[in-house]
C-alpha cells in the first residue's frame, strides 16, 4: 500500500467512526463502568508516527538509532505524556511510562512494543502494539480508571536488530553484543547511548524472573492465517525456538571435462539433495515446524569444476524444543545416506539458537475470553517470527494478541492491517489488561 491508500483508507476508517463496540466490560469489578476505547484517534497516532522515516515507497526506513527512529521517538513521549503516563529513557535506551497503581506491594503490568524497522519497512510492524498500549494507558485516564497494579508502557529499543532492548532488561544481552553494529551504521553502545540511554550502566535495567505481574504485546501477525480463515484475533501459544547450523559439504574437486559421471564426489549435487531432503523431512512430520535452507556456496565455482566443497545453512523452528531436535536428528541421519550415495561427507554445525518462548495458558485464557466477549472470532496460534516478548516470558506471565496482516506480508512497505482490525486488538488489549489486573 502507498502512502496516498494509507490516508484513504484510515479516512474511510475515521468516517466510519469506529467498529460497532460491545460491552466488554460487563465482568468483575468494573462492570458498571463502560471504556471506550478511541480507534480513530489510535489510527490517526499511526498515521502520525509513519511521516517519520517515511520512505517513496510508501513504508518507513526508521532503523534503530537512525534519526528518524529518535525523532518518532520523541513522538510517541508526547504521546505516552498526554496520556498521563510519567515518562523515561533507560539505560539501555527504551522507553517506559509508568502510571502508579492502586496498590504499591504489586509489580507491574507491563504492555509495548516497538517502534524501529527493518530497511523499507512498513507502518504497522511494531507501532501498531506501541501506539495501542499508549491508547489503552491515555482511556484509562481519561475514564479515571486506577488499576491495582502499576502500569508500564514500555516502547522496546532496536527491537528489529536483535531485540536488544528488551534483552538488556530480560539479562539476556551480553557486554560483548554492544560492539554489534546496528543498520544505522551505529554500534549498539552508540546507538544506545544516541537515544539517551548510558551504555556502561546497562546491566542495572536488569530485571529478575518475577519482577513483573504480567507481559501483553499486540502485534500484526505477520503471516496469512488469520486473513485466509475470516478470523479477528490470534491468542498467540508462544514464540517459536530457532535453530540453525551450517552445513558443510566436501566432495573432491576434479576437472569437469575429464572426469566421467560414475566417478565424481560432487559436494553441490550432494547439497542440492540436501536441500531437497530437508523439505521432505520437515514435511513428513506431524505438526507445525518449519525448516529452511537460506543459503548455499558452491566452491571453487567456475563452469569447469566440479565443486569440491559446499556450504549451506539448515533452520529449524518450533514451539517445542525437543520436536526440533527429532527433526534435526532425522535430518542428519538423511544427510549420512547422501554422502554415502555421493561419495561426500556432511557436517553439521550447530551456530545459533533461541529457546521457544511459550505464553502463560492463564493470560492466553484472558485474551481468549476478552476477544469473545467483544464478539471476535479467535484462533490460538504459534509465532514463526521474534518479539520482544519472548524476552518478556523469561520474567513473568506472558501473553501476546495478532491481529490479521493482509496478505499476510510484513517486513515491506506493502505491511497493511485495517484501521478496523487495530481497533479490535487494541480493544483485546486494554480488555486483556483489565482483566489481568485482577490476577
Ligand atoms: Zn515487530
């Protein structure tokens, strides 16, 4: 979608005013008060931050620490601020407003998001949770609405980069990933320390398992499932666990003209039955994993060679730790079969690794009851891609809510969700967030 679908359509969201709202408080202790949640003024807030690295295509291209990211920044502050939400910069640059609860022993519910892209990113990857979370905080406010516990809004720096932000807080970020350099061309120390944050006093935003009520996070599902099957909102099961190793492949290099058929130790024939093999196994299995091959290198590549040595690159991804291990073990027994058969040898290197993050089943409970009492049709669901979340879950309960991503495209300028849909989730969430506070 351009720029100019993007006003037409949050114009036609803001004429219609807002999606028909049902009762959704009609529990517990607020039962006699009705919220209601400002979706034209949330659409209008997303609108607002998307000038800001706003690219030709109709995206943005606000990468961590770039100043587009400090100065959409510095938007969303005033934002969380009129929502009277007392606000602040951590050390390790992300962004917290706090609004004090009701009762001072309870640790805090904790809401966000992001606000940095990926390069020729687009409007809703992020923001759409962030600017949500400021909305639920700015109607509690406006309805006079105290919770028990404290809340937080929190907008999770470099996010896109490798959740550095949120990581920092989870203590899963180690001092030698600060010379990590970010898209900006910054390293993360100065990237932290260009945002406000101070690099050398990273490790005291460190919070312990326990430190906090409760996680939510509302995020585009960036994948297809919920346009294709008509449905509203995901009750997301958890984050998936990545593996991934790096193949190597060696075969003997020989002349491509002298050498006959029968007698060559190929190592790229042996990958490209690799690659072929990996998506049968990943296929035959039960279940939702998904396995890739990103990457292959043929060498020395030249016409008249035969490849004497290959490299590739295996992902596996799973909620569940142990299925990507049983897919992984019947892959490398596969992989033994086609270096007999080609007269190469395969190894598998382990490189890289993030643990399955799973949702608390009490909070995924609370959305699931929320979202029907709206009236919106769910689905449980895993996420095949990272969120800060996923460092969340290693300090308390967590819970993340999807809305459905058009065409089920995200990481582009062509990233869309409906006005309609935001609502609705922001909706999912503010309910969620009431609803959690009774926890
Ligand atoms: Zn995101």
């Amino acid at each position: 979608m351009d720029r100019r679908q993007f006003n037409k359509t949050l114009a036609s969201a803001l004429a219609v005013a807002a999606v028909p709202e049902a009762p959704f408080l009609a529990f517990g202790r607020y039962r006699t008060r009705k919220l209601t949640l400002n979706g034209a003024r949330l659409n209008r807030h997303l609108k607002e931050l998307s000038a800001f690295g706003a690219n030709p295509q109709g995206g943005v291209s606000r990468v961590a620490y770039s100043d587009a990211d400090r100065a959409g920044r510095s938007y969303v502050m005033d934002c969380m601020r009129a929502a009277g939400l007392d606000v602040r910069v951590d050390f390790a640059g992300n962004i917290v407003g706090s609004r004090a609860g009701t009762d001072t022993v309870l640790k805090p519910i904790v809401v966000g998001s992001h606000i940095d892209s990926v390069p020729d990113g687009g409007n809703y990857d992020g923001t759409v949770g962030s600017l949500s979370a400021v909305e639920v905080a700015q109607t509690l406010q406006e309805t006079g609405v105290r919770t028990r516990h404290p809340l937080e809004v929190v907008v999770w720096a470099n996010e896109e980069g490798g959740l550095y932000g949120s990581r920092a807080v989870s203590g899963q970020l180690a001092t030698s990933q600060l010379a990590n350099r970010a898209w900006s061309g910054k390293t993360i120390e100065e990237g932290v320390a260009f945002l406000g944050g101070q690099p050398a006093r990273l490790s005291e935003v460190r919070r312990q398992r326990g430190d906090i009520a409760t996680y939510l996070e509302l995020h585009i599902e960036q994948g297809g499932n919920l346009e294709r099957e008509g449905l509203t909102i995901g009750v997301v099961e958890g984050i998936v666990g990545i593996r991934r190793w790096d193949v190597t492949v060696t075969g003997v290099q020989n002349h491509a003209g002298t050498t006959p058929m029968d007698q060559r130790h190929d190592a790229l024939l042996a990958t490209a039955r690799f690659v072929d093999m990996v998506n049968r196994v990943v296929r035959g299995m039960p279940g939702r994993q998904v396995g890739t091959v990103g990457k292959i290198e043929a060498f020395p590549g030249a016409p008249n060679v035969i490849p004497g040595r290959a490299l590739a690159t295996l992902e596996l991804r799973d909620l569940d730790s142990a299925k990507i291990q049983r897919v992984f073990d019947a892959i490398e027994v596969e992989a033994k079969r086609i270096g007999e058969a080609t007269g190469t040898t395969f190894e598998l290197q382990g490189r890289h690794q993030d643990i399955p993050a799973l949702s608390d089943p009490a909070i995924r409970e609370i959305i699931g009851d929320v979202a029907k009492g709206l009236g919106y049709s769910t689905r449980a669901m895993p996420s095949g891609a990272g969120h800060d979340a996923q460092a969340m879950a290693q300090l308390g309960p967590m819970g993340m809510i999807f809305i459905p991503s058009i065409g089920g495209i995200s990481h582009s300028p062509k990233e869309f969700s409906t006005p309609e849909d935001i609502e609705r989730g922001a909706r999912v969430l503010m309910g969620a967030v009431l609803q959690a506070d009774k926890r």
